[in-house]
C-alpha cells in the first residue's frame, strides 16, 4: 500500500514534516513558513546540561513545539499518540495508513541506517513521515533526504523506540482536523511577536542574554578547563549552529526567508528591510562559525582568539537586540 | 548568504554524505532554495567530533586492559552513548550501570543483566565477558 505523498526536502526536520503534511492536506505552506508561524527561532544556553561531552546550546525550541504552535496558529487539530508496547506501536501506525493518513513520527538518529556516520548520534527529536507500507518494507519520506527511503519493520521499531532524552516512545501524530478558512495575518503576527518576546525574554540562558552569557563563558573556557576542552566546547557549538537542520546560521536564513513571504502574505513591504537585515546577521553567525573552526584547526592559540570570539558574540547579540526591538515595534 | 556563495566543499567524510538543503538569495532578492554538498568549517567541526569520540574509545579499551574499568564502558563509547543513555536502554538505574563500570562488581552479574547489556550493544555475552581478556 502507497499513499499519494509529495516529498520535498527541507532544511529542518520538524518545519519539513510540518509543511511536507500539510502541503499533502491541501494547506499549501513552505518551510519557511511553518517555521515562522511556528515560532522556530530561539536561543538557549544550558551550560548545566551537557551533550556530547559539552554544554548544550541550542538555536530551536524543544521538540514538537514548532509544529504545535503552528498546528495550533492556524486552527489545526493534532493527534499525536505514544505508545509503550512496540506491537501496538506498529499496528496504529499500519491501521492509520490503511485509513489513508500518512503519518509523522519522532525517531531517533543514531539507528537510522541512511544516515552518514558523522550525522549518527543519540539524538531523539528527529522527524521524518510514513506514507505506505510496500512487502515489509516502510516507506518513509525524511525531509532532510533528497529521496524517499525504506526502512525494515525492525529497523523502524529500532528508531522509534530509542531511548535517552526525549525518548520518542514511537510517537505518531497527524492532522484530523483541519479549518475551512486560515487568518494567516494573525497567526504570523502573532508568531512574530513571540519570536520577539523569547528572543528579548529577561531570562539569563535566553535570547539575546543566552547568547551574552556564552560570549562570557568563552572567555573562561581555557583558563577553567584547558584549550582542549574549550576547542571542543566550540566545536560542539558550531555543530549546533551549522548541522543539518538550521539550514545555515542557526537558523537564520530560513527567518529571514519567513519575513521575505510574510512580507508578501501580510502586503507589509518594511518586512523586507527586516528580511534584509536578518539575512546580514545570519551572515555574521557564519563568520562566527568559520572563526571558531578556524581557532579549532590551529589547536595551539592564545588567549586573544577567544576574546576574538567573544566580542564577535556579543556583537551579534547586540545586533539582534536592536533588530528584535524594532520588528516587535513594527509588528504592532 | 546569496545563491552563489552556497558552499560546495565536498565533505571529506565518505561518499554517503547528503546534500544539505539551504536558503539563500539569488540576484535579485528573492530567497530560493539551493543544495550545499558541504562546507568546511562544519566538516572540520565534524571531523573534530568524530577524533573526539576515537580518543575515548581507545582510552577506554586500555583501561580496560589495565583492569580499571569493565568491558561495559568500552562498548558504551563504542556506541557513542554517555552514562545517561545507556542507563535508558538497559533500563537500570544510573547509579547500578556506574557500579557495573567496576571490573569486580562486573565479574559478579548474573547472566540476565549481561544479557541486557549485550543486546544493547548488539554483542553476544561471551564478546562482551572476554573483550580485554587476553
């Protein structure tokens, strides 16, 4: 059995599943779009939290965010469903294509046997969609792959049910309802002002201030744990800001291709200026990362590299304070 | 970024590498979409990672040889997990999987814990008994 569905690819995972089932609903939205409207842009600093042996840094909300405030923008209902037992797991997930709904699921990366191997790690929060069952085989269509793909009912169990933090638990979720008339003025404004508001959030690890508080903490990284381990620290960063799914500067360049469409949607031109604007600093982030991979590869430095470093971090704060301050101011 | 500026370094790290889907703007303002096959400084970034997790590995093997810690820490880095996750897939406590981090107290398990480690590990318990052994 095969479901008629479009794959696209997309940068981002969850932005790609979200606007990959909706296009197939008949809700015609790009990936920038979604991303938007979902809120997606974000920065958070949890140097208490450590992944991969580092500090976490991450340029996106927690997983399933994206696609609930969307869902929940737009008028959407989403069911999503976990399950505990792996048999009923599958057979929901075969029932539900059989009632002709392609289905998106949370997977883990590190089983996914598609995936290059510098891309595997134990990483949960990855989104693809089933659309068919062919023989055993699971049609799957991830959106960071430039085709669709197959997985083996075991190979499909493996992932779906990998464990550590944001353990799937074979989540499934699709769309059941969806409205007949979409204010997408209000519901961009509306995720605009949001985007602002975390961005400018008067919490330390947060926004703008997340981002002083690491450009701080570069700084200390050699004295307190030595080059080694604060090349890593930066590394880990980068990979954050670069991998697969920010679509290039954290994300950046996907927001600023939201502003560009909702300029468009909203016939607001002056969102083309912030378009503009946000494409420039999402260049200062790639910079940023050819700097700090650059101070990696030469392993032996002095202290003003990462002075370099932070001062470039908190300049790109600054930069962002003022453009979130006069797109909230613009938006009202 | 603009549309011709989209980086095109063919990443170092095998031939299964996917081309990344990007946004950039072409000539005339407008953002379009473009396939990257790769760019450097993320692949030094990769690579970095990649180096990181041999070093541990093989510390992990001589400190197994030297009878510092269990075979269980090797294959846990072998699988590129962390305490954490691996305390979730075999479904034991943290403070139980680091008390089978010891040599001795790892000499002691009943067959049905190394049964749980080694499936996760997707080794059999004679593999994961006798690795260091020699």
């Amino acid at each position: 059995m095969e479901l008629e569905f479009k794959h696209r690819q997309a940068a981002h995972c969850e932005n790609g599943v979200a606007s990959n089932l909706l296009s197939n609903q008949g809700i015609e939205i790009s990936e920038p779009m979604a991303f938007g409207i979902g809120s997606g842009l974000f920065f958070v600093y949890l140097p208490f939290v450590k992944v991969n042996h580092a500090p976490a840094i991450s340029y996106r909300p927690l997983p399933g965010l994206i696609f609930n405030r969307l869902a929940k923008r737009l008028g959407l209902k989403v069911k999503r469903i976990k399950f505990s037992n792996k048999t009923k797991a599958q057979q929901v997930l075969e029932n539900t294509l059989e009632n002709g709904i392609p289905c998106g699921l949370q997977v883990g990366v590190y089983h996914l046997p598609y995936f290059p191997d510098e891309y595997r790690f134990h990483f949960n929060a990855h989104n693809l969609v089933v659309f068919g069952k062919n023989g055993s085989d699971f049609l799957v269509s991830d959106p960071v792959m430039e085709t669709t793909t197959k997985l083996t009912a075991v190979e499909l169990e493996k992932v779906r049910f990998a464990q550590g933090a944001f353990a799937p638990k074979g989540q499934i979720y699709y769309p059941v309802e969806i409205p007949n008339h979409i204010d997408w003025e209000k519901a961009i404004k509306k995720a605009i002002k949001k985007t602002c508001n975390d961005m400018l959030a008067p919490v330390p690890i947060v926004g703008v201030r997340g981002m002083r508080m690491v450009a701080r903490a570069i700084l200390k990284w050699p004295k307190k744990h030595g080059v080694p381990k604060a090349n890593h620290y930066l590394a880990q960063m980068v990979r954050m800001q670069e991998e697969i799914g920010t679509g290039g500067g954290g994300f950046r360049f996907i927001y600023a291709a939201f502003l560009q469409e909702a300029a468009q949607k909203l016939n607001m031109p002056s969102l083309n200026d912030f378009s503009k604007e946000m494409t420039q600093i999402g260049d200062s982030w790639r910079d940023f990362a050819v700097n700090a991979a650059r101070v990696y590869k030469k392993r032996k430095n002095g202290e003003d590299v990462y002075e370099q470093l932070s001062k470039e971090l908190f300049d790109l704060a600054a930069r962002e304070e003022v453009f979130f301050k006069k797109l909230k101011k613009a938006i009202t | 970024m603009k549309e011709s500026e989209v980086p095109q370094d063919t990443s170092s790290l095998g031939e299964n590498s996917l081309k990344e889907l990007c946004y950039a703007v072409n000539e005339k303002g407008e953002y379009v979409t473009a396939l990257s096959a790769g760019w450097e400084p993320k692949t030094i970034v990769q690579q970095a990672t990649l180096d990181a997790i041999s070093v541990r590995i093989e510390e992990a093997k001589q400190q197994v040889e030297q009878g510092i810690v269990s075979p269980i820490v090797y294959y846990m880095e072998l699988q590129r997990m962390d305490l954490t996750t691996l305390a979730a897939y075999v479904k034991l406590w943290k403070w139980r999987v680091k008390r089978h981090f010891n040599p001795t107290t790892f000499n002691k398990l009943n067959s049905s814990i190394l049964e749980r480690y080694a499936t996760v590990f997707n080794i059999t318990i004679e593999e994961l008994k006798t690795f260091g052994k020699r």
